[in-house]
C-alpha cells in the first residue's frame, strides 16, 4: 500500500485492511509500532503512504476524520482509538463509511 488513497472512502476501506478483519494490525498508544496501527497512523497511513499526526493539505483525509468523529460523536480520535475496542475502531469506521456512501446515492454496506 504505498501509494495513498484518493477519496474518503478509499482513505477508510484502508484502514480496515490496514488493521486485517480480526484486528491483528490495530494497536494502541503509537501511531504505528511493532506491526500495529492506531486509528491515526492507520489514517494517515491510507491517505499519504505514511504515519504521523499533522497530516494536512488532503481535503479527502480531513472528510475522512470529520465522518469518524460524527460515527464515534467525539472530536478526539486519539482518545477514542486508546480507550476503545477494535470491535468499536471497527464499527466506526464502517459507519463513517456508511455515511459516505449515503451521502453520496451509493448506499452499500
């Protein structure tokens, strides 16, 4: 996955595969340490090909985070990646994509 993504979608359905179906890539408290991805560094990682914070200047990055803090209702992804479950990363994801694909007349699950 070196190159990054162009949509917001795209930017989401990465993270997923990012973190495999079960989890076994998704982490807590790094952006990205021994194989293992926070929600961030799975973000980051999807919509520029590399982990960090301060990722800006990708409008579709910023779409991306704004559906997930509307899925999770917070603002604060970081604090919601370290004390939350894969199971709910997970849903949150899935529901921002939802959300997308909805506003977007694409429906879809």
């Amino acid at each position: 996955m070196s190159h990054p993504a162009r949509t917001a979608s795209e930017i989401l359905a990465r993270c997923l595969r990012l973190f495999g179906p079960t989890g076994a890539h998704w982490g807590k408290g790094e952006l990205y340490q021994h194989g293992r991805y926070c929600l961030i560094g799975a973000l980051s990682q999807a919509a520029f090909g590399e982990v960090g914070y301060s990722m800006r200047g990708n409008p579709d990055y910023a779409t991306a985070v704004r559906y997930l803090q509307r899925s999770t209702r917070l603002k604060n992804l970081v604090k919601f990646n370290d004390r939350a479950s894969f199971t709910e990363v997970q849903k949150a994801i899935r529901d921002a994509l939802k959300m997308i694909r909805a506003r977007a007349g694409m429906g879809g699950s």
